[in-house]
C-alpha cells in the first residue's frame, strides 16, 4: 500500500471520527447584556428608595450584566458553564469569596458552573452550582418581562451548590430532590449543616397551566429555617397569561420564631409578537422583623416589553408602598410611599 493510500486512508478515518462524533455532541454559546437608566421621584440625593435587587442607583445610567453562557451535551453527559460581569452578577454572588482576588470579583463572575449526568430519559444528575428552583423570577434581566426584581426574589434563595437529581414521574409529573450548601454559598466554611432541596412539577397535557412547589429547608442543632413555595403559569387566551409567585419563609431557634412571607400576580398581555406589557402586584409581610424590615409592603409595577430581533426595550413604571414611613422624601422627611420610573435596554444572542 502506497504512502499516498494509507494518508488518505487515515484522513478517512479522521474524518468519519470527527462526524461520529459531532452527532453525539453539541456546543451552544449564548449571551445577553442589559443597561438602565432609573429616576426614583423621592429626589432625595444619593438614596434610591430601593429594597429590592440590581437597580439600587438614583438618576444615573447603569450597566446591569454582560453574560455569556456555554453548553456542551455528549451523549449522557453535559456541562454548562455561565458567567456574569457586572453589579447585577456580584450581587447574585454577594457570597462568593475571594480565592482568585482580594474582593472576590472573579468567583462572584461564575453564575453557574454544572455537571449533569442522564443514566436514562427518567432521570437526571446535576452537581455544582445552579440557580434556585424557588420563585418567579430569574438573574437575567432578558428572561423577566419586568426589569426590576420582586422582594421575594431580593429574600432568596439565589443560587445552590451541591448535587441534586431531576426524576420523570410519569405523564406531565417532575420531582427534584438534592442535598446542598446552605442557601447562597459555594464552600461551606461556616459548618452549619447542608441544606434540604426538593420540588414536584406537574402540567396540564398542552402546558397552558403548570404549577411547580419549591422547599429548601436546613435544620441545626438549636433551630431550622424553612423556606416552601409555589410558582404557577396559566395561558388564558391567545393573547394573555397569568403568573402566580408564593412563598414563605420560616425561622426557628432559642426558643423563638418568625417569618415573612410573599404572593405576587403578574398580568401578561401581549397584543402583537413584538409588544408585550405586564403588571406585577406583589405583597409581602415581613411584620415579624424576620429580616429586619418589620412592616409590610405593596408594590405595583407595570412593564412595556418593545422587541426588535434580540433586543428589549423595556420603560417601567413601580409604586410601592409602605404601613410604615419606609421611604425618603426630597425634603430629607419619610413617607409610606415611592414612585419610580425606569428605562432598560436588553440584548440576547
């Protein structure tokens, strides 16, 4: 056999390698970025009048998150790394330490860092760190219609890290279970015990409703904290939807207890493809000081969603209101409520 037959031979070879094995594997590369400009009408200079996450800024432009994501699936196995600048990132990893820099900015870069590993259709394991299961809302600005965050997603959970199993029952029926550091950490320096997670999915069969119950729950030595929630979405008509968001948290020890608590309804209406608006009224009650808030608060936000290929632009108006004197006046006086408008400009690729 000549030099020339056995190199393309081998190149053959190569080459039917190479295709085996681009039909067992798949890489995506995904991203998105987001910026806002916010006016809190209080006025008062250097104070925002804001409790909830990521748009704590008063008159000023602001980036949120530039993100890119990377998902590679072989066969059973598949890995996924997700990665984050900007204030929004540092605050989702606000408990992330600092082993690559003094302030930790490069580990609080990493949203999600996972390995999942399918043995069969029915079941699925994933280990690292992930965002939570809990709630309505998520990190990135383009997968909400509103911009700013709900005071349950500000109260957590944000994220997990451990190992957890996702299991098909059956028909429209999910369940999760897993065991995991406690709520929003990525090491466990601090010994307590880790932390219980678990949620049960089910839908109809054409998916206009799904209703999915969430719980993280650790327990100590002298108390526990427990956190169980409900998220559900309802296609209405055509043209609208519904989102539910509940959840409760409780803490227990020293012979004492408290908790707060959160429900919130999100109107979805979207006229056209590249038009939708949406209206979120949330409650929540932290009366019981669980988090040092003690009082409780109504929040109305209303959205406009402007879609151009992969951009959003998203205006937004948000009222909130307190029992108490929560919030500042431009005359340096307090004031059960606040009004705030904001603009958002979303790009996802």
């Amino acid at each position: 056999m000549t030099n020339t037959m056995t190199r393309k031979i081998s190149l053959s070879i190569v080459a039917a390698f190479l295709c085996l094995n681009a039909a067992f594997a798949q890489t995506t590369i995904t991203g998105s970025l987001d910026a806002y400009y916010r006016y809190n009408f209080g006025k008062s200079y250097g104070i925002s009048n804001n409790l909830t996450s990521f748009t704590n800024s008063q008159n000023s432009f602001e980036l949120g998150m530039a993100s890119l994501k990377a998902e590679h699936t072989a066969g059973k196995v598949s890995g996924t790394i997700d990665l984050g600048f900007g204030k929004r990132a540092q605050e989702f990893s606000y408990n992330d330490g600092g082993s690559s820099n003094n302030d930790g900015t490069l580990m609080q870069a990493v949203k999600q860092a996972y390995i999942s590993y399918a043995p069969c259709s029915k079941i699925k394991f994933t280990a690292g760190k992930w965002g939570t299961h809990v709630g309505y809302e998520l990190l990135d600005a383009y997968l909400n219609r509103n911009y700013s965050m709900s005071y349950m997603f500000t109260n957590g959970p944000f994220f997990h890290t451990g190992i957890k199993a996702d299991i098909s029952l059956g028909g429209k029926n999910t369940l999760m279970v897993g065991v995991a550091n406690p709520t929003d950490q990525v090491t466990d320096d601090q010994k307590v015990p880790k932390a219980a997670i678990a949620q049960f999915g089910t839908a109809s069969k054409d998916d206009k409703y799904k209703v999915w119950v969430n719980y993280v729950g650790t327990f100590y030595k002298s108390g526990s904290e427990n956190q169980i929630g409900v998220t559900a979405t309802a296609a209405v008509a055509s043209k609208f939807s519904l989102g539910y968001d509940g959840t409760i948290k409780l803490y227990s020890g020293g012979g004492s207890s408290a908790n707060w608590w959160g429900s919130a309804l999100y109107f979805n209406y979207d006229p056209k493809a590249d038009l939708g608006l949406t209206l979120r009224t949330e409650y929540f009650s932290d009366k019981q000081d669980a988090i040092l808030l003690g009082d409780n608060i109504f929040a109305a936000t209303l959205s406009a969603n402007y879609k151009v290929g992969g951009f959003t632009l998203v205006p937004e108006v948000r009222v909130d209101n307190g029992t108490f004197k929560l919030f500042n006046k431009a005359d340096g006086g307090l004031t059960k409520s606040t009004v705030t408008a904001l603009i958002a400009g979303i790009y996802h690729f």
